[in-house]
C-alpha cells in the first residue's frame, strides 16, 4: 500500500471498520493507524489529514451517497462496499477540499481501488469521479429535490427525521444554517482552573509556546485553542491549570452557581467536567458527590480531580434512580441526563447514522425517571439544574414541562447575572443554538424547591 499516500490508506481503512463493522471512528482510526503503522512510518500531517477525511465523509455521507446515485450506473447501496467507501472519498475530495487537486483525488481513489482486490472496478472510479469533475464545471451536479425536509437533508447531509426535529423550533433558514454549522470541523475550548492560575497566565503561557488562543465571550474561564497538536504537551497540562470543556458546557455549573460550604450532588457526573467545574466555582470547599452507574468512566473523573488536585469531591458507583440515601441532603443538584446528543453532531458525526427516531425516543422515559428522582434529593428552597447536550423539545421542554405539571411545588427560576442574557428564553430556560453562539448545542434549566 506504499504506492498510496498513507492519509488516503489510513482513511479507508478507517470507514470500512466504521461502515461494515460499525466502529467508533476513533477506535477505528486507531486501529487503522496502528495496522499501517507496522510497516510504514506515519508523520503527523498525514494522521491529520486521514482524521479530515475519514470525519469529513462522514459528515457527508448522505450527500456523497446522492452524488453516487446521480453519477453511477448502480445506486450507493447497491455498490461494492469497498468500492462505495472509495467513491466517498474521492467525491469527498473534489467537492469539499479546494487545496487538493482534481488529480490528485482521481489517481489516489483508483489506486485505492488497485490495492484493495477491487483493481477491476478501477475504472469505474477515474470514469464517475471524472464525469463529477466535467459536471462541476458546469455548475453543481447535485440535483436537490423540491421537498424542503428532503433538499435541507440531502445538502447538508442529515437524516430526514433530525431536520423534522429541528423545523419544530427553528425557521427553516435558520435550520439551514445550523446544518451547515454542524458541518464544519470541531473548536477546542478550554476551561481555566482559576483555584490555580488567572486566564490572563494561562493565554501568556499559550502565546509564549506559539499556540493561538482567544477568550470566549460569556464564559469566564474558556479559551479557544486555534490549533493544538497534543493535548498532554501544552503548558499546564500536568500542573493542572486546564481542562477540556466545550464552552457551552461551562454554563451549565454557572447556571446552577454552587456555593461553597454546600453539599452539591452531580448525578450522572462521568467524565467530570462539570463535576470538577463545580467544585472550583465553590473554592473547593464544601461536599460534591459524584454519582454514575459506570464505574469504568467515573475514573475519568478521579483522574481530572486529581490532576486540578480538587478534593471535595467524592466519587459514588451509583444507578441515579435507585439512590435512596440522598433524599433531602443535597442544596443543589445537576442532572446532566442521558441523551441523543443531537448539540454535538459536528464532534461525533456518526451520531447522525447510528441514532433513530425509535432509539432517541426510548430515552424520554429515562429522562423523566432520572428528573423525578433526583428531585428528592434537593432540599427545601434547593435547585435543580436539568441539562443536555441535545436540542430536541421532546427531550427538553416537554420533559421540563411534564415534571412541573406532576410536581407543583417546583418552579423555573431565573438564570443569575452572570448568564449571557441572550441565552434566556421567555419561558426561564436557556437554549444554546450552535450556529448562533459558535459552541455545541445545549438546553439548561434552574428549577427550585419551593418547600
């Protein structure tokens, strides 16, 4: 496969796993990775690359498996399966990556085809990607059908019934430009551990290793990494100044503004990061439980408290709907619940082909669970922050609405000063939109115990 650029190698490598075999993409790229890696040494800008190609297809997939259809003698589906993950990449090339020649991703897709037992179906390749190429100079080759739901889900290359979702809250314009917001490559934002350092420390240090970095409007402690290379070899990674935090995320232990001295309970706490977030708005005084089911995750939590060197959290193996010693200890509690994750598509774009509508719907009666229970545990006059990572009525308001509906001695409390006022909505909640805020897609609510 030495013939190949390794990038191109890698990639493919990396999709038949995620496509046939229905890996993770990042366990898939580290097994391709590792497999090339035996007998070709790998440079860092072709690992990039391969991450690019391999995210980017699958952003796309939908709207490449369209161009397929328009341009092959046979539908994506009924394609060889080697061969449809090569057209993929090479269609990906030509209309995504204005830096790579046409050439380039002709020769290397049927080159692809030559190394991977399918060298017959080589022509096939130069012959559909060439005709794209001819079309293209044309105008777009892409035919969009007149259906709104249909033409928004092709372009952007998203299942029907997540547009359908997201048509319910937005105007179609506006669903337009968040499909395109998810499309683009995923920021890195940090969040400061001011127990230790000031943001103003922590962005010299940056700018002195030659990393860009930029405050985030809003968000006390993020900053925005430009480019980052290796996480663990930036300043203050061991010394724990920071932690990775998508901004929208560090609103939420805001929203719930833990003080110190308090007892907090962070109920579905893995990986940590508002958990440790918490405890560095209370000064790291005071009791923060850290409650989830997965034992395995919750060490990720031991691991960032240990390396911020935060001490007022406690770890709990717990399933959150089957705690009965937490009622009526805690003066707050965050539910972070279980969700479809549909705020982070441009981090996980797979999220868009593994989910569906029957398996986000099993999630409603979890989520009302999780919300009743934990509820028990707040005292009187406490608070309660729900939150996900998703944007979908039927896992947010409708789930906040039933629980105030069953629960009369709750109530929606306004956000404090320190929320973005623009996130709040009419109604009490905060809804974070991506292609509006430039960060991953959030719904958070402060409720409080009336008595």
């Amino acid at each position: 496969m030495a013939s190949i650029p390794n990038s191109r190698t890698l990639a493919f490598l990396a999709l038949k796993n995620i496509y046939q075999k229905k890996a993770y993409t990042d366990i898939a790229l580290n097994r391709a990775i590792k497999s090339v890696g035996k007998s070709i040494a790998i440079s860092q800008p072709e690992r990039s690359f391969a991450c690019e190609l391999v995210y980017g297809t699958l952003r796309r997939q939908r709207t490449l498996d369209a161009l397929i259809d328009l341009l092959g003698k046979k539908k994506a589906n009924q394609q060889h399966p080697d061969l449809r993950i090569i057209l993929h990449l090479g269609l990906y090339q030509l209309r995504y990556l204005d830096r790579i020649p046409s050439s380039a991703a002709v020769n290397t897709s049927v080159e692809l085809a030559k190394e991977n037992s399918i060298a017959k179906l080589g022509g096939v390749v130069n012959g559909l990607l060439r005709g794209y190429i001819r079309q293209a100079e044309l105008g777009d080759p892409l035919k969009l059908p007149a259906d709104p739901i249909a033409r928004l889900g092709i372009l952007h290359s998203f299942p029907d019934w997540m547009v359908e979702i997201w048509l319910e809250q937005l105007p179609i314009e506006e669903v337009d430009r968040l499909l395109a917001w998810f499309n683009q490559s995923p920021k890195l934002d940090l969040r400061v551990n001011i127990l230790k350092i000031t943001i103003a420390e922590v962005e010299t240090a940056f700018k002195a290793r030659g990393v860009a970095v930029t405050r985030i409007p809003g968000v006390p402690q993020g900053l925005r990494l430009e480019s980052a290379g290796a996480i663990t070899d930036l300043p203050g990674y061991k010394q724990g100044w920071w932690v990775i935090q998508d901004s929208s995320a560090q609103l939420v232990s805001h929203l719930l503004d833990p003080q110190p001295g308090e007892t907090i309970i962070d109920a579905c706490a893995a990986p940590g990061g508002k958990t440790t977030h918490i405890a560095e708005l209370m000064g790291d005084k005071g009791r923060i439980i850290a409650c989830d089911r997965d034992a395995k995750r919750l060490h990720k939590v031991r691991e960032n408290a240990a390396r911020l060197e935060l001490r007022s959290i406690k770890i709990q193996v717990e399933d959150s709907r089957d705690v009965e010693n937490f009622i009526g200890v805690a003066d707050r509690v965050l539910l972070d619940a279980p969700c479809s994750g549909l705020g982070t598509l441009h981090k996980r774009p797979d999220i868009r082909w593994r989910k569906t509508l029957e398996s986000v719907e099993e999630l409603f009666p979890l989520q009302q669970e999780l919300l009743e229970q934990a509820a028990t545990w707040v005292k009187p006059k406490g608070v309660l922050v729900y939150a996900t990572c998703t944007l979908n009525l039927s896992e947010n308001e409708k789930i906040v609405k039933s629980f105030l509906e069953n629960y009369p001695n709750w109530s929606i409390q306004s956000p404090p000063n320190m929320m973005p006022k623009n996130l709040a909505m009419s109604n009490g909640w905060i809804k974070v939109y991506p292609h509006l805020e430039d960060m991953d897609g959030f719904f958070m609510v402060r409720l409080v115990r009336d008595r």
